[in-house]
C-alpha cells in the first residue's frame, strides 16, 4: 500500500495549499480517450503475501482501451477539482510456455473518479483522487467476478487550447476475481496505466483566457 499512502500524503498536500488562493471561474466539460495497460497483482491468501505483477505463469499484462468525459472547474489560480465518468477494458491474456496467447480475459468497467490537484502553469495538471468502477461484463468465464472495485488515481495532463495529452495510473484496493485451488486462495487485483488524449469541444471557438 506504499503507493496507496503516497497518493493520500500528496491529497493532503493539495488541499492545505488551497487554503488563502484567489478563486478562478473557469470551468469546463471535456472528452478523454487513448490506451490502457492492465497488469495484475497476484495475492495468496494462506501465506498472505504479495507478488509482484505478472507473476503468475501464464498471465500477462492486457494492452487496451478507455474512454469516458469529464468536468474541470479551477478553485482558483493553483487548485482544481476534477470529476471524470469512465469506461475501460481491463483483463488478462493467458498465455502458453512460449509467449503465445491462448485467450483473453476482458473485464468491462463504469466508473467515476473525483480528483483534485494544483495547477502550476498554463494547462497543467497534477490530479490524486479515490476512484471506483463498476463491473457490468466480461467476455470469459468467471466465477467470482468482484461487481466493485474501489482504488487510487493519479493523473497528469497538458492542454494546449481545446485539445491536450493525458496520463494516469490507478491502483485497486480490492480483488476483482479469486480462483480457490484447494485451501488456497488466489486473488487477482487490478493496476492500470492510462495515456491518451484530451478534448475541449467548447474551447474551439471561445476566446477566454487560459487557466
């Protein structure tokens, strides 16, 4: 949970600094959109310890997708909040002892995400905030399919006018399956990499001032 207690301390950070700045009006709604990493995290819960990821034989990270929209609105000159609603893909390839994928694992995800972060120049952000998806699907069989995830997001994002870069990380608190192979239990938690686009359709023809 290092990275976990990392994210809380530097939430904590943000909202001390907000304190004493001078408030801002823009606000605005946005789409986002690009590539996810989905790596998983291995636990056994009778020796109850933790595996790095990919390190069960067989699985390996899923490359896939995330869309979503969301509304940004600043605090003021430093701080601003950020609320996002979601899509993503998640999963596992399973794999043979060569490397070759026998099948995926897909995991359907809706969520939402309620950040905060600073703003230390012109169209950038720093954002840390809880994140939780709801599971409606899959495209293989399992059994125990977790219908919550609850975890940790971070994000980091550029804009230059309407359109603009993208990167986040999300880390899951919680298993989003387990498989029981006699008296031991497997859990399997999710970790995620996000790097996409932005875009600012009503900026396209507004004049204001960058925040």
């Amino acid at each position: 949970m290092k990275t976990g207690h990392f994210l809380m301390g530097l939430l904590l950070i943000i909202s001390t600094v907000a304190l004493g700045q001078a408030t801002s009006k823009q606000s605005y709604f946005g789409i986002r959109t690009g590539y996810l990493r989905a790596s998983t995290q291995l636990t056994n819960s009778l020796l109850n310890y933790s595996l790095p990821s990919v390190s069960l034989a067989g699985v390996a990270p899923r490359n896939s997708f995330y869309g979503g929209v969301f509304y940004q609105h600043a605090l003021s000159r430093w701080i601003a909040y950020r609320i996002e609603l979601n899509y993503q893909q998640k999963g596992i390839q399973n794999q043979d002892f060569d490397g070759n994928t026998l099948f995926q694992q897909k995991f359907h995800y809706v969520g939402v995400t309620p950040l905060i972060g600073i703003t230390p120049v012109s169209g950038l952000g720093l954002f840390v905030g809880p994140e939780a998806n709801v599971y409606f699907g899959k495209s293989a069989w399992s059994e125990h399919a977790s219908l919550v995830e609850l975890g940790i997001s971070g994000r980091a994002s550029y804009r230059y006018k309407w359109i603009g870069v993208d990167v986040g990380y999300f880390k899951s608190f919680n298993e989003y399956t387990h498989v029981d192979l006699g008296n031991i239990r497997f859990g399997f938690k999710n970790q995620t990499w996000q790097v996409g686009l932005i875009f600012v359709p009503t900026m396209l023809t507004t004049r204001k001032p960058d925040n």
